[in-house]
C-alpha cells in the first residue's frame, strides 16, 4: 500500500509541474500604483511638451 501511494504522488506530482508549465500566466505584470502615478506624470508633462511647441510655432 505504501509504495503505490508513493509511486502515485510522484506521477501525479510529475503530471501537475507539466501541466503548469504548459499553462502559462496570462495576467500581466503588476504595476504599483506609485509607478503607475510616475508613467502618467510622465505622460502629461510630454503632451505638455508637444502644446508649448504648437504654440511656439
């Protein structure tokens, strides 16, 4: 009894790291919301940017 439960833990373990690798993460990557604050100030001070050259011109 002992060996086949642990004959069995090992194919099923084997099985769930195939299994895993197959399925990859679809979820993006987390982004902070400090980071995420930096990239929209980023954002705006280029459209900033892009006004003043209009209006220079």
């Amino acid at each position: 009894m002992n060996r086949k439960k642990k004959i069995n833990e090992t194919l099923k373990a084997k099985q769930k790291k195939a299994n895993a690798k197959l399925h990859r993460k679809n979820k993006p990557r987390y982004i902070s919301k400090a980071e995420r604050a930096k990239i929209a100030a980023q954002e705006n001070q280029q459209e900033a940017n892009k006004s003043d050259s209009q209006k220079a011109e």
